[in-house]
C-alpha cells in the first residue's frame, strides 16, 4: 500500500513548529514524524525544502530568483489587493512572508478565475505541487519567463492557506531559515527508517560518500537501510572531503602518524574534486559548489591526462605567473570567480593543478582502500605532465628530514605540508577532520599558534563615525557534536571602511529578532545574525572567558576559551558556518599554547 501524496499544509504545519523550538531533540522528534509520513518518491523534496532548497548547491542548478518586487507583485494580483497595501503591510511587520499570511487570512474569498474549489473549499496543495511550480519559476529564462514566473506564482499563492503563503513567500525569498541541520535531518532519517541506533553512522557514511540528503533520504525510504549501506560514489554526485588536523612539531607528526608517513606540498590555491564520465568533466570545490565553469582549462587537462574512463580524484588548483612558471598565492583564483569572459581570464590567470588522491575509479569505491592504494592507483590513471601533476612528496620517518621537507615547500610558494599516513588502516574519511592527515604550516610560528575561522551570529552597532553601522561582531566556533555555534569572541578591528561597508551589506539579510536555535551564547548582542559567514581571525593569544559559552568548563570552571586582542583578516566565502574551526580545536589550540608557556617559564632543572 502506497503512501499519500503529502500535503504542503502538513509541511507547513511542520515548518512552524520548528520555528518555535530551539531544542535539537525536539527538532528530530518532528522531522522524524514528518519523514514517516511522507512518501518516499517524494521524501528528496522534503528534505530539500526543509534545507529551503529546491536541490543541493552543487548540481549548478538555478536558485528561485525571483526579487521582492516580482513577489509583491505576484502577492498582489493573487490576493487582488494593491501593491502599496502589500508594501505597506510588509514595511510595518518586516516580513513578507508574515504580511502574506496575514493578507490572506483578512480575505474571505480569494478572488481571480484560478481556483479550484472543492465542496466549497480551496483545493489542497500538495507539497510536490508546490516544489514542481517553484523549480519552473527558478529553471524559467528568457523572453516572456517574468510574466509566466508571476503567473506561477499567482496561482500558487491563490491556491495556498494563509500559513502557506507565508512559507511559499520564505521559500521563493529564500529566507526560510528555520534551523535545521544537516545533522539533524540525518538524525531523524535514522529515527524514521533505520530502525536503531546503528542506523545513524550508515545515513552518515552515505551522505559523506554522495553530498545529497535528498537523495539518500529517497533510498532510505524506498529500500531501506541495507540498500543505503551498499551505497557507494557515484560520478557526477560530490564526495565530502576528508580533512586534516593540524600541528605544529615535526615529531609529534611522525608519532601521531605512526612513525612513517608521506609529506605532500600543501599548495596554496582551491580545492578540487575533479569527476570524469566519458568526456564530461565536473569540478567541485571544498565546499561542493560546482566550478566547472570557472575552470575551462582544467576541465581539458583532466580529459587529456585522465585514462580512466570514470573517474573521482581530488587536487589543489593553484595559479602559477604566466611569466615564469612559479607559483602564486590562492588570491589569484578570486579572478576566476567572474561569470563571463571565463576563457580569456583562463588564458591570463593560468593555473596548474596538483593531484594528491583517487577516491573512485571504474565502478570501484577507493574510499576505504589505504593511501598507499589510492596513490598507486592515482599514478596509474594519470598521465602526468607540467600542468597536471601529482602532488610533490617524500615518505619521511625522520623528524629531521620532514622540517627539511617543510622548508622546502614554503621555499616553493607552498603553505608548509601535509602529512599523511600510510599505514594499512589510512583510509579517506569522508566528510570528517582526523589524524590521518596532519597539516603543517609556516604561521604555526606567530604569536597565537594560528589564525581560526569563526561563524558571525551576532552584531553591534558602532559609535562616532561608525554610528548607524554595525562595528563590531560576535563570532562563534562549531561544535558539531551538538550542531550548534558556540560564542569565543568580539570583532571589532581590522576592518577598513571598506571591509565595514561590504559587511554591513552581507549581514543586512541575516538579521533575526531572536537569537538562532543552533547559537548558544551568554551575550545580548543589538542583532542576532544567521550563523551563515565565516570570517578569518587571529589576535594576540587564547584566553579564558567568563563571558563566551565555547569551551565552557572545559579548562577552567565556569570559563570558556576566547581570543585576546582578536582582529579580522578576511572572509572565508569558501566555508560554510560547518567548516568553521571546531570547539574542540580551540580547546586543543589553547592546551598547546598552555604547554608551550609553561615550558618556557619552567625554571631550569
Ligand atoms: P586551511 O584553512 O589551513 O586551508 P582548511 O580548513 O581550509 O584549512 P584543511 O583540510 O584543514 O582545510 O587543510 C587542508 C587543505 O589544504 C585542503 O582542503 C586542500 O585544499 C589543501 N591542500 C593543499 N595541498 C594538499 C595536499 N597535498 N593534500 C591535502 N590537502 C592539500
């Protein structure tokens, strides 16, 4: 017996109950009712919206473009009120999707020639209508798509309750935000198909192998969670990334490593994760956008150098000056950010790449095959040549010769290395930051050991000439054992006036009125901020904090770890709010700074 269709009304419903918890387990006890009840040829569209997506970032695909003003517009001939009125309503409440709701309820009878009715009632929308209208409206261009855009809106919107409305005018804004995780999507997936407890490392060694929850959530439902367990790569579908830890003492290195191990340059330029399928080429970058586009010359190389038929490896993109050959640092990609013209930068700004691993080759899962494996298989498959390489490298069980190594690749234009090891159990771990790959970088050597990547979840305004201007941040680290954003810090140096203008824009859609159900934090900023952007800091050394939730109790009782003097360095566009620096990592950072002063103070024997 198959399941219903599920209506948009039970998301809906679904939507505002989840706005109203900021507790994670009641957060899943929903979700996994919610999931029960869908069917599961439908399940993939559910879960994208909850994310408030039509489908993952990476597939290239559109997002629902429509502006404020097409949306008023549509909210208007829907509801045959005036455009002002809708305008009116929006300024006073702040919230389109609010004053959409409540437009609808003060109607009776939605007027237009649209509806439906159904013994007197609006017929009911089903939630794969809805997403089905909403991925016309974004895959609609050219001549004519504005008014066939409104058109599908407009009965979209006469069709929907007043609670629905509001959501379809969050959805197509794209300002959902109701604070769902991918952590908490998994959770319950596994709650709702799996069975037991043992379900949850399966959902999530499947998502880290094919970054779409959709898709996974479609096959957990449709075969289950034997189905899920056999998945593997599949080409065109990114693989999470396995990350490294980091260190900054040769031999700790090698112990960590288990005495031997290989050192790689660690290039300084984007990450990629190149797929091959015949002759179709796909890039996707460290955060699984699809950059293919920005990248013509590479998608050559890997077709020309490439033997395999299909292919998943992974390298670092690094511009080199096109005068003499050598390397140049990651802020000369950013010229390949732009959307046209992409062959002639290509031809200015030239690149090479560096491949350091093989993660599925012809129909074979390499993910869990040692390095050593992956590597010889990588060597096979390539072709290699100047501008298509493998990663320079040397085995090294010396602590010696790995500094040596070290100041070799910082010589070459490099960061420093990774170490990897390559024993039998060094498999890629997808998705997760370990020990089998240990970075070792030059600023390890600054004052505070080096710089962190913090999540902004709240603001302050400024004084004097920064009145009327946000001036300062509060930054947060990610615990992802909780999937929440945890408070270390306040920002409010090394910005220019530039830097402050361009932030004040980036934070604008952000604002929330109450603080975001994945923040935890002691302190009342004047707004809250949706954990979304990632920025650069160092300051002069970590510090215990009464004042900061990260770490809390963790070195001291009744203090957290924050940064002392911290100033902003740069953005970090390429993280999301999940790749931002861990509370564990502070609380080993701070740990190693502690061991350091307390080595150099020790009196001597
Ligand atoms: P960072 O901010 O130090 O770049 P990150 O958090 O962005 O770190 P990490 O995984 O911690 O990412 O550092 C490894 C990154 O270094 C990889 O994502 C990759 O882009 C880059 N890299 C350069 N050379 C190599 C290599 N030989 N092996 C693995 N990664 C490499």
């Amino acid at each position: 017996m198959g399941i219903a269709p599920m209506l948009f009304e039970t998301l809906s419903e679904t939507f505002e109950r989840l706005e109203t918890t900021s507790s994670r387990i009641q957060m899943t006890a929903i979700l996994t009712e919610l999931f029960k009840k869908a069917d599961p040829e439908d399940i993939d569209k559910v879960v994208y919206l909850l994310q408030g997506e039509l489908w993952p970032q990476w597939k290239g695909e559109p997002e629902i473009g429509v502006g404020e003003k097409l949306l008023i517009k549509a909210l208007s001939l829907a509801l045959a009120t005036p455009e002002s009125e809708v305008e009116k309503l929006y300024k006073r409440l702040g919230d389109l999707g609010r004053a959409a709701e409540q437009l609808k309820a003060s109607k009776k009878t939605p007027t237009g020639g649209l509806i439906a009715f159904m013994g007197g009632q609006t017929r009911k929308l089903s939630v794969s209508e809805v997403y089905n209208s909403l991925a016309r409206v974004a895959r609609l261009v050219g001549e004519g798509s504005r008014d066939l855009k409104i058109k599908i809106l407009v009965s979209l919107l006469q069709d929907a309750s007043p609670k629905e409305a509001k959501y379809i005018v969050r959805l197509v804004e794209g300002n959902l935000r109701l604070g769902v995780g991918d952590a908490t999507i998994m959770d319950a997936l596994a709650q709702a198909f799996g069975g037991s407890d043992a379900a949850r490392p399966i959902v999530e060694r499947a998502y880290n192998l094919r970054a779409d929850l959709g898709n996974i959530a479609k096959i957990l439902a449709k075969e289950g969670i034997e189905a899920l367990k056999k998945i593997s790569p599949e080409v065109g579908i990114p693989i999470r990334p396995m990350l490294a830890e980091r260190l900054d003492n040769a031999r700790e290195i090698l112990e960590k490593v288990g005495g031997r191990g290989v050192a790689e340059y660690k290039y300084d330029g984007e990450r990629a994760q190149i797929h091959k399928k015949g002759d179709t080429i796909q890039i996707f970058s460290r955060r699984l956008e699809n950059i293919t586009h920005q990248y013509p010359d590479v998608v050559e190389m890997a077709r020309k150098h490439i033997k395999a038929r299909e292919a998943i490896v992974e390298g670092e993109i690094v511009a080199i000056d096109p005068e003499t050959g050598e390397m140049r640092p990651f802020q000369e990609l950013m010229h390949r950010k732009r959307k046209h013209d992409v062959s002639d930068i290509a031809k200015k700004y030239p690149v090479v790449v560096k491949l350091f691993d093989a993660l599925y080759v012809d129909g074979e899962d390499l993910t869990d095959k040692p390095f050593t494996v992956r590597r010889e298989i990588l060597e096979k498959i390539v072709e290699q040549g100047p501008s298509f390489s493998i990663a320079s490298y040397m085995v090294v069980e010396d602590p010696e010769d790995l500094d040596r190594f070290f100041l070799k690749a910082i010589e070459d234009g490099c960061e420093g290395v990774v170490v990897k090891a390559i024993h039998q159990k060094a498999v890629y771990q997808a998705g997760a930051r370990g020990w089998l790959w240990i970075k070792y970088k030059r600023d390890y050597k600054s004052e505070m050991i080096d710089s962190v990547d913090l999540v902004v979840v709240g603001a302050f305004y400024g004084r004097g000439r920064r009145a009327g201007l946000f001036g300062t941040v509060l930054l947060a680290a990610y615990d992802p054992e909780k999937d929440v954003f945890k408070t270390v810090c306040k920002v409010g140096t090394g910005f220019t006036d530039q830097d402050l203008a361009e932030m004040n824009k980036m934070l604008q859609p952000l604002i929330i009125k109450h603080r975001h159900p994945r923040v935890v934090s002691d302190i009342e900023p004047d707004v809250w901020i949706v954990p979304q952007l990632v920025m650069e800091v160092i300051g002069a050394e970590l510090t215990l904090s009464p004042l900061h939730t990260c770490c809390k109790d963790a070195a001291r009782q009744g203090a957290g770890i924050s940064i002392r003097f911290p100033r902003f360095i740069r953005w970090r566009m390429d993280k999301k709010p999940e790749d931002a620096t861990t509370e564990k990592e502070l609380l080993e950072m701070y740990i190693r700074q502690m061991k350091k002063i307390e080595e150099t103070e020790a009196p001597a024997p």
